[in-house]
C-alpha cells in the first residue's frame, strides 16, 4: 500500500463502506437519488479539505480532474453543498471509528485544550450570521483578544487522533462546564486515563467531577502551588501542534460557515480528514503519524 491520497481514499472508502456506513442500510428519501453514497460522500469531503480547498464551488470545480478516476459520479456544487450540511452526523460516526481504529486508541494517556473558532468580525456579521445560536462574544486569553464564535474542545492521544469534540457558545458554557459535560456524554477512552490540559482547567470541581469519571487531570501548577515535576510541558505542547494542524493547513480557520449546521458539519470535516490522515499513517508505517504532507497535493 502507497502512502498518498488516493490510496487514503480507496481504503477509508473500503473500510467504511464494509463496515461503518454500509450503502445497502441507507434508507432513500423522496426525490432523485443521490449520486453518492454516505461512504463516498465522506472520502469526496476529506479530500476536499486534505487538498487544501476551502470553498465548495472552487472544489467542484477542481474535483473532477484530481479525484475523478476514483468517483466518476460527482454532483454539482449545489447538491455537494447541500449534502454536506446534512452529513455531519455521518462525518462525526466516520471520525469516531477511526479514533478507534488506530494503536494509541488504548492507551490511558490523552490531552485535551479549547481554542476558538471565530465566525465573524464586524458588527453586521454578528447581527446578521446565522451562527448566532452556537456563537458569541468571548475571550481568546492565548492571544489577548476578543472574538465572535465558539469555543471547541478538542480531546485527543498522543499523536493527535481526536477521540472527542464539542462546540459551544463561550459565554453559555465556560471552558471547564464544556470540558466536564465533554468527558460526560463522549467516550474519549477505553477506560480510565490521565489527562494532559493547561491552567484553564484548574479548579477543585472539575477535577474533583473528572475523578469520578475515571480521568485524573494533569496541569501546570498554578503561583503558590508545588511544581515537583508534575507537568510534561514538551507534551502539552502536542495539542497545540494538532489544533495549528486543524486550523491551518485544514482550513478550519477559514471554515466560511454562515449557519450553525454548517459550521458543525465542517468542524466534523476537518477532524474527520485528521483522524484518517493518522489512521492511513498508522497502516503504511510512516514515522511521522500527524504529517499531511502525503495527501496535500
């Protein structure tokens, strides 16, 4: 098996089509039939994030000639756009198997971080957007600034497969409440694990809530407290590598979302183009199990 983008497509595509997303279980609506399965649906979706192309039309467009040999059934952009909106629940399933599917899956280390996803930066954007349910004014503290968007936590292994997100509103639910309901209602390991986060998820309720759920929480000591070695900071700073992976060569900081089921199916886009990206590195053996460079042209 070759490491490039095409052989991504033609075994994320084996795999789900046997097993996560069967095209024979599909039930079919009223109307024509669509031109893709869910299965070829989520292969065409990646590839348009992993090649680095933000806008739909512009991939339509472009689509043909770079994945055309392997999908000859392309829709117009119309109907992509469409479908896509409608997929994320079938992106959010795909990127959860393929969590599971890879080595680290069952280790009982994992890190996790928040960054936000900004959605607008004028006053009429704000007025206007349809984000406005998910969305909302909050504060980047990383970088000493406002912003209008949401706030996404990630929880992901070692080597950044993401077993677990959640987008909210920054001001309806604080980065700790967002973590604590995360580890609640989404399995993020096997079982008990320890997590690697940062100074913004201190508090004795968070980890006090975390232990009873099986996870010990692991953070750089706050002023006045003991630093006896209790921090890998070199680890930390592995989510940071997967979240700058996500937002930039995944174009998530230039998710162009107008609604809120638009920006949800594109964040369940990109971490679905990670967590295959990883999962494909893990079968070829390549030493670097993050790298994207394989799949970007």
């Amino acid at each position: 098996m070759t490491n490039d983008l095409d052989a991504l497509l033609t075994a994320l595509y084996v795999h789900l089509d046997d097993h996560v997303l069967p095209s024979a279980n599909q039930r079919r609506g009223p109307g024509r039939p669509r031109k893709l399965t869910d299965a070829e649906l989520v292969c065409v979706a990646l590839a348009q994030v992993l090649l680095r192309c933000d806008s739909e039309r512009h991939w339509m467009r472009a689509a043909p000639a770079r994945i055309g040999h392997l999908f000859p059934r392309l829709p117009g952009q119309s109907e992509y756009n469409r479908h896509l909106r409608d997929a994320a629940p079938v992106l959010l399933k795909a990127a959860m198997w393929l969590a599971r599917s890879v080595p680290t899956w069952w280790e009982n280390l994992r890190l996790m971080d928040g960054t936000p996803v900004r959605c607008g930066a004028s006053r009429v954007t704000v007025d206007r957007s349809g984000p406005g349910e998910v969305a909302g004014y909050g504060r980047d503290v990383s970088h000493h600034a406002f912003y209008w968007g949401a706030k996404l936590v990630l929880i992901t292994t070692a080597e950044g497969s993401v077993c677990a997100f959640s987008l909210a509103h920054p001001k309806e639910l604080d980065e700790r409440k967002q973590a604590l309901h995360l580890l609640h209602v989404r399995p993020c390991a096997p079982g008990p694990a320890v997590i690697v986060c940062d100074k913004g998820f201190a508090g004795v309720g968070i980890e006090t809530a975390a232990a009873g759920l099986g996870f010990a929480l692991v953070r750089p000591a706050l002023k006045g407290e003991s630093v006896e070695g209790r921090f890998p900071g070199w680890l930390r700073q592995r989510i940071e590598a997967v979240i700058w992976t996500l937002k930039n060569q995944l174009g998530l900081e230039r998710h162009q979302a107008r609604t809120s089921e638009g920006l949800w199916a594109r964040v369940c886009q990109r971490i679905c183009a990670l967590n295959a990206a990883i999962w494909h590195n893990w079968l070829v053996g390549a030493p670097v199990k993050r790298s994207l460079i394989a799949y970007d042209h």
